[in-house]
C-alpha cells in the first residue's frame, strides 16, 4: 500500500513539473494581472510587454512548487525553490547568490536564456487582480522593478511571464525577447467580475522580497500589510481612475454625468495623450487605495484602479 503511494506522488509530481511548456495558457486572472502591469507601465512612458511562453512556464512551475514543497516556509523568501524537481534548489534568505541564482531559473527550466527577475505575491484568503498589482507598485523595490529604475534602468525589459495557483502569484520579467510569444487565447475572456478582498485576507498578505544586483544585503522590499509602505514624494498625486474616454468631448461628458450621480469631485486628467476619469485625487496612496476600495464596492465602480502623475 504504502508503495502504491509512493509510485502516485510521483506521477503527480511528474505531471506538476515535467510539462511541455508550450501546453501553458494564460487563464482569466493572470490575463487580467499582465493588463494592468502593462497599463501601468504605458502610463509611466515605457513600452508594453509581451507575453513569454517560457517565464510564463517558469512562473506555473514556482507557484505550484511553492504550494507544494512550501520551500518559503524553511528559506523565508518566497523566491525559494525546493529540492524537489529538475531546478536547483534555492534557500533565497540563506543563499550569498540569491539574485544570481534566481536569474538562472528560466535557462534552467526551459530555452530561454535571458536573466530575468521575479516578483511573488501571496494572499490565503479572496483578493482581486488590481490587489496583487497595487502590491507591487506601492511598494519601492517592486515599483522600481516595473518600471526599470535605479538598481534596474541599465536593464530594459521585453517579456512577461505569469502564472497564479492556490493563491501564489508569480511574474517573471524578461530582457530577451522570445521568439515562441504567447497569444491570450480571444476565447477566454478576462472577467471584469473580482472577488472582493476581505480584511482578514489582507492582513495575511505576504509579498516577496525583490533585491538589488548585488548580495544579499542590499535593500529588500518590505512585506505588504494593511498599510503598503511607499515612498516619500510630496509632488506625487494618485488619482482613483473610473473610466477612459476617446477624446475630450467624451471625457468632459462623462465627468459631468458622475459629478451629478454625486461624485463631485471628479475631474479629466490626461496621461500620455489618454482621457482619464477620475473621481478623487490624493496625496497619499495609502488613502487613494482605500478610497478606492471602498468605490469599487458600487457594481459601476468596481473596476476602479488607482493611478499616480
């Protein structure tokens, strides 16, 4: 009995890791996630990303990796690997090469040879696409790996990959192109429809740490809780965003049409040549998050996002 066990967690775990990368697809959430890291990078004056078949692959491996193995659990990082597949194994907090190391996955796994970065995200309890993104970009490290600053701008890049399992989030970012591009299937549909984000899920967020191109002792990113830790910049404004108009003459009408349902402060912003409508601007995104949070409970408002100029 006990080997017949044996035999069936090795099959599961055979089809866990041994997959052909090029069976991997884009499922509705992480489609939604890849939308808006791409939004918020064009909104910042850089270029989209595509789509990669293989750091996609590498993400839906780390994920289920991390959901089975738990290698976080012993190591502390969530851009840990265990021992248990065909990778190397990485105890992130403990490792002197942690950075190194983890470049090399994807060349590990599959054909891509660029030396990429990862980003995880983890939530045990319900959380929405916009949660995982708002994570990141309030958060310096991860904000300054988006948008390729300081330790990243000599780096430029070019693909994504993504994948989410049982409430892990990976995204890996690219500076080689890759010639086997994914395609979302136009099949699957990106829901709109997010699941509300409870306070207790909130509280057991846990965001990985993203460190510099050096050791270990350089700068990590602070876990993500209830208050998301950014940084200081008295000229930022955030503005909580409820609708894209075509041109001007849309935009105003549409500014008028929710100041009169009550939002009275709405107003049409303008980044990079794109009509925006705002419904309140701040000066803390703490409080913009909250706002926002709190508008996107009204079924017109759920897809509400927050954006900074």
């Amino acid at each position: 009995m006990k080997r017949n066990i044996f035999f069936l967690l090795c099959i599961i775990s055979y089809n866990i890791y041994s997959q052909d990368y090029n069976s991997i697809t884009i499922e509705n959430k992480e489609a939604k996630i890849y939308e808006l890291i791409n939004e918020y990078r064009v909104d910042n004056g850089l270029s989209a990303l595509s789509l990669s078949t293989a750091l996609c692959y590498v993400a839906d491996v780390h994920v289920k990796d991390l959901f089975f193995n738990t290698p976080h659990k012993a190591c502390g990082s969530l851009n840990s690997w265990s021992d248990k597949g065909r990778w190397r194994q990485l105890c992130y907090d403990k490792s002197k090469t942690a950075i190194r190391d983890m470049k090399k996955k994807p060349a590990e796994l599959t054909y891509y040879s660029g030396q990429s970065m990862e980003m995880v995200y983890y939530n045990n309890g319900e959380f929405t696409c916009s949660d995982v993104v708002n994570a990141w970009i309030s958060t310096p490290a991860f904000n300054r790996l988006i948008l390729n600053k300081a330790p990243y701008a000599a780096t430029k890049w070019l693909t994504i990959g993504i994948a989410e399992f049982e409430g892990y989030v990976s995204v890996w970012l690219g500076p080689l192109p890759d010639d086997r591009v994914m395609k979302i299937d136009k099949k699957k549909k990106v829901e709109a429809k997010e699941i509300t984000t409870t306070a207790d899920a909130v509280a057991d967020t846990v965001s990985s740490p993203v460190i510099g191109d050096g050791n270990k002792n350089e700068e990590q990113a602070p876990k993500v809780d209830n208050a998301p830790e950014i940084e200081a910049a008295s000229t930022d404004t955030w503005y909580v965003i409820i609708a894209i108009a075509g041109n001007k003459s849309e935009a105003e009408k549409l500014a008028k049409r929710y100041r009169e349902k009550g939002l009275s402060e709405t107003e049409v912003i303008i980044v990079k040549s794109k009509y925006r409508i705002s419904a309140k601007s701040f000066h803390s995104y703490e409080t913009a998050i909250q706002y926002k949070k709190e508008l996107s409970k009204t079924k017109e408002y759920k897809d509400a996002w927050v954006l900074k100029k």
